[in-house]
C-alpha cells in the first residue's frame, strides 16, 4: 500500500516554497559572477564574459550560424579535409540561444554563460513533482532542495558551463512524472500525461542530440513500466490506444526509416565501448584520455552528490523504504540507479543521474522521519534544524567554490588574433581540445574537435608535435589538410590493407622528403603497392588548397595525453607517455585527462628516455625551446608566452 500524507493538497505555499527552491538554486550558479568581476583578467574578454568549460563553444558557434543566417548542411569549420554535416534539425540549446539573442538586448556570451543555471535551477520542478507522489508535501520539498543543491548537479550546470548537462536530469525525470501520471491517473486525463511524455521525449532528443541511445532508453523505459504494470484499461479504449500509439510508431519509423531501431542499437553499443574504454581497432579509445569519461570512486561520488557520508546513508535508507513500500513505483528508478552505477565503473559524466536517486532517497527519508507519530513535535523540530544545517553546509560550499573559466583570457586572445594574422580560408592545426573555440573565436577551421576526435584521427592530430624532425610535421600537416583520412585509407589500401605498415611508410615518406620519394617507393616490393611511383609522389606532397597555421599554447607542456595519442605505434598498440611536474600540471587539465593505462604505455622506455624523446619533439623544440627553424614553420606570433602561432609550409613536388 501507497504511503501517503492523507492531507496533500497542492496549494499557494507549495508553490511559494517550490519558487524559493529554485531561487536558492539559480543563486548557488549564479553566484561566482562576485569573484568574475573581483578577477575580471581571469573571466572577461573585451567586456564579455568566458564560459568555463571546452564543449560550450559548439553550441554557440551554432548559435552564431543562425542568427547570421549562415548554418549551412556541410559545417566548413570542422573536421577539415572531410568536413562534417550539422545537425539538423539545429540542437535546441543553440536554437534557444539565437532567439534569446534575437529579442534581447543580451550578447551571445552573456546568454550562453548565464543560460546553464537557469536551467539548471529547474530541476527543483520534476523533482519537486516526483516527490510528491513518493511521500507527499515533505517528501517533495526535500527532494527538490537536496536535488538542485547537489553539488555535481551544480558543478555541471553553473554559471559559463555551457552543455547540455543543465536539462539532461530535467528531461528524463519530466518525461518520467508524465509517464508516472498516465500510471497514476485512472481517467481520460491519463492520455494528457502520456501525450506530454511523448512531446519530453521530441524535445529531450532535440536536446541531447549526441546522445540519442541514453535519451531513448530514458523515455522509453518509463513507458513501458507505466503500461505493464498501471494501465488497465477496459477492452474497447485499450484497442483504440493501442492501435493510435501503433500509428504513431508506425509513421515516426517511416519518417525516420525502419533502419533507426538498428542505428539506436548500435550507438548504444558505441556509446558503451567509449565509455567503457573498450578496444577500438588499431587506434586507441580516446576516452581513455578524457577525465569525464573516466569512473569516479565511491567515496567521491557520495561527496559529491550528498556532500556527506551520513546524508548518503539517509538517503540509501529511503530508497530501501521505498523499494519495501512502493515497489512499482520504485521502478521508475532503476534507469537512473543504472547510470549512476555506470559513472562508478565507466565515465563520472553519468554521475549526474545519482542526483535524482540521492534527491529522491533522501526525501523519503525525511518524510518517514516526519510522520513518526512518537514525540512528534520534538522529532519534527530537530528534523528541521538538521535540514537547514545540512542545507547551509550546501550553500556554502557553492558559495566558496569561485569557479573561473578554464580557458584564460590570454589564450582566447590568441585565438582572435588568428583571425587578425591568416586569411579568411586559412586551416588552423590545434590539439582537439581547443577546436570548438577555435571555431568560434578564430572564425577557422580545425581538423579536430571535441565530436569528431576518433582515436585515429586524434592520432593524426598530435602525430606532427610529437615526431623530431620538423620537415617530416610540416609534409604530414600539409598532406593531411588536403587528403585526410580518406587519402590515408587509400594509401593504406595500395599496400595490401597492412595498416601498421602503410603508416609507417607513408611517415617515412613525409620525413624524407619529395626528392627521395620515387626512389624509396621503388626500393618497396612492388607486388604489395599498386599504383604508379610518380602519382603516389604528387598524392604525399600535394599543392595546398588553403594556407596552414599552428596554434600551441601553454596547456600542452604540462598535458600528456596528446603526446601519447602522437606517439601511438599501430604495431605495439601502445604511445609514450611522459611524466609531467606535478607542480606543472593546471587544474584545468588535471580536470580534462585521466591515467593512461600502463598496457597502452610503451614500457620499452624508462621514464628518463621518454622525456628525452618529449624534449625533442617538435612541440618542445618550438615552444618550450623557442627555437626557430630555418624552414617548414615560419614565425607568425610567437613571442607570447600563453600562446603561439607559426605558418606551416611543406614540400611540394617539382620545387
């Protein structure tokens, strides 16, 4: 049996104490705007603000498209030579931004900075709802105030963290309530609710439009609960729902085509062996490299969701209460238990789907506590003075946190310059992580982001900083930028699908340079290559369709996953990894790379060896040594500490 208070009546106060939650939230995002402006070097550009993570930087460049009204099919910024088509229809956090933009007086920059926690706020509303059916008018206060002040929640959702993550717990525990009402609901109102799970769901994939699997399997599921377990309709209305939802499905796979189950599927399992870091073919997983998709462990993830062991207990406690009470509607739970499970053995980004369980746990808890009937004034006062204890604990580590934009303002200067110093058609070589802003504050193109960055091509993208010999990066950056991927497939192709070699010959063939070329490729078994000599020659060192620029920066000395990626043997299956000084390391990439681990390390090489190579490295040489070489990259901005830009040239054949 259902327990409930038999008094909840939604009324005024409710809706008071729902709006100072969500106030309470929108301030604990809100407030490191005091230390912006007590550092504005640290957080402003020309008067506008920085958003404090990498991705954020795709959808406003998007944003930017549609106000200009230039979001074309094919995005001619990204993924260069290949070029990649945009989402379409556009992602709605971008559509949203334009239009805010188009009838406001705010700046794109002010509103994707201030936009995430103002979604971000909103959890307190499904959580709010969803509480209330678990225990009342208690329940649902406590559930919507430890959800909106949980701390990873508000990490990922405060001020300048442009992503999805502000609405990606919103959507799914809205969608869930809707579902929980068509369950709930024994009359003609049911279809209402069910009609609103099924428009959250339209929305929630135009949301999280890169992750569709997560989004359907978080829609779909609820659904299913609802209708196997709640819906017992009479004879007659059951076949007229069945035969509208069966419509429905019906022409959405029409629309879409019938091969979209499978596409889902797939991505699910793709999705999967990112995360999971499973093997990935000849290249490396780049997930290995990225700290969010990294597991979080236990202890931590109780901090930062509850903020406290014994708050954590509490809230384990009342999902067990309500697993033993209310075991159908408990549930409606299991997806979001799953994926908090995946952020412990997978990637700490699925921490976020803890926050609803742990809201939800602690609610429940707090609501038995209340309806003890025994001393029942002592017991609810003392309830009270802990949740506004527990509550101020909350605030105040939000409110002493001072979370500055990643990206300093110094290197996003560097960026702008690029559109000052390079010509408009000009392609710009940068390591993956900076090519969203590059995009957006550059106005160039990169050949990796942070979508595209499979791990060979990521591979291909640190090969020319990691190598020794200048002439060799300069011929791989040029030959890249207009062959691509695809000109390597069918290099590797011509040599009998043996990928480890094809890749070594064409470094060898890059690094020697035109003039060696036809006489290398002779010296090579000639049944193994098909094709002629000369037109391979002309195929590895191209006339270049658009000017080449380098853009480094001071992250990568102390980062080492691009060093790894650039020194991967296709052979071994493994890269070097050097050894970066701690006191080197800034909390900005120690807070984008996690540990590679030691089977995909060349263990061949002592630590001493390694860092000799690191040294040698074109990176090295050019930015921590200042060095300037006579040929292949020629000095543009350089002289900057934070930053620096050379144009790359090189060789032709015939010169």
């Amino acid at each position: 049996m259902d327990v409930m208070e038999k008094s909840n009546q939604f009324a005024v106060k409710d809706i008071l104490m729902l709006l100072l939650i969500v106030g309470v939230g929108l301030w604990v995002r809100l407030d490191n705007l005091i230390t912006w402006y007590d550092f504005p070097d640290a957080a402003f550009i020309d008067g506008q603000p920085l958003l404090t993570n990498f991705d954020g930087y795709y959808y406003l460049r998007l944003a930017r498209d549609l106000v200009e009204h230039s979001y074309t099919a094919t995005d001619t910024l990204r993924a260069v030579p290949d070029y990649w088509p945009r989402p379409f229809p556009p992602p709605l956090l971008s559509y949203v931004i334009a239009k805010l933009a188009q009838v406001t007086l705010f700046s794109l920059d002010w509103i994707g900075v201030t936009l995430p926690a103002v979604f971000g706020a909103l959890l307190a509303l499904p959580l709010f709802g969803l509480g209330w059916i678990y225990g009342g008018r208690v329940c649902a206060y406590t559930a919507a105030l430890s959800g909106v002040l949980s701390h990873y929640h508000v990490f990922r959702t405060q001020l300048g963290w442009l992503d999805t993550d502000c609405l990606n717990v919103f959507f799914p525990l809205a969608i869930t309530l809707s579902f929980m009402g068509f369950a709930l609901c024994r009359d003609w109102k049911r279809y209402f609710y069910f009609f609103l799970g099924g428009l959250g769901y339209c929305l929630f994939i135009l949301w999280w439009d890169q992750a569709t699997q997560v989004v359907t399997v978080l829609s779909v599921i609820p659904a299913v609960l609802a209708l196997v377990f709640y819906y017992r309709p009479s004879l007659r209305e059951g076949i007229v729902f069945v035969a509208i939802l069966t419509a429905v499905i019906v022409l959405c796979f029409s629309f879409f085509g019938w091969g979209t189950l499978g596409q889902v599927l797939a991505r699910i399992f793709s999705l999967y062996r990112y995360v999971s870091k499973g093997e990935s073919g000849l290249f490396p997983n780049i997930g290995v490299t990225v700290a969010e998709q990294g597991p979080v462990g236990f202890m931590e993830a109780v901090d930062l969701t509850a903020d406290s062991f014994v708050v954590f207990i509490f809230a384990v406690i009342g999902i067990f209460v309500l697993v033993w009470q209310q075991p159908r509607k408990a549930l409606f739970l299991i997806p979001y238990i799953l994926l908090a499970l995946f952020s412990l053995f997978f990637a700490r980004r699925f921490l976020l789907f803890l926050t609803p369980v742990f809201a939800i746990g602690f609610g429940v808890f707090v609501f038995r506590v209340w309806s003890i009937s025994t001393m029942r004034t002592m017991v609810r006062g003392a309830t009270l003075v802990l949740l506004l204890i527990i509550t101020a604990g909350w605030v105040h580590r939000e409110y002493s946190d001072g979370f500055l934009p990643q990206m300093r303002p110094e290197l996003i200067a560097g960026m702008r310059e690029l559109e000052i110093s390079t010509p408009k058609d000009a392609v710009v070589w940068a390591w993956w992580s900076y090519g969203y802003a590059l995009n957006y504050h550059a106005r160039r193109p990169t050949i990796n982001d942070g979508q595209v960055h499979s791990g060979e091509r990521t591979v291909y993208n640190g090969l020319p900083l990691a190598v020794t010999n200048f002439r060799q990066a300069a011929n791989f950056i040029q030959f890249y930028t207009v062959q691509g991927k695809r000109g390597l497939h069918k290099w590797y192709k011509a040599v009998g699908g043996e990928w480890a070699k094809g890749y070594a010959l064409a470094l060898t063939i890059l690094g020697n340079g035109p003039e060696q070329c036809g006489a290398f490729l002779d010296s090579q078994d000639r049944a193994l290559l098909t094709g002629d000599a000369d037109k391979w020659c002309s195929f590895f060192f191209p006339v270049p369709e658009k000017p080449v620029y380098l853009f480094i920066n001071d992250h990568l000395r102390s980062s080492t996953g691009w060093y790894w990626m650039g020194t991967w043997d296709i052979g071994r299956q493994q890269g070097i990894l050097r050894n970066a000084i701690e006191s080197e390391v800034p909390a900005m990439e120690e807070a984008r790379e996690q540990r590679i681990p030691v089977l995909l390390q060349r263990r061949d090489l002592t630590r001493k060896e390694s860092e000799t190579l690191f040294k040698k490295s074109v990176f090295a040489r050019l930015y921590i040594d200042r060095h300037r070489p006579d040929k292949y990259f020629f000095p543009i901005q350089v002289d900057t500490k934070p930053y620096q830009i050379w144009q790359v040239k090189g060789d032709m054949m015939g010169q």
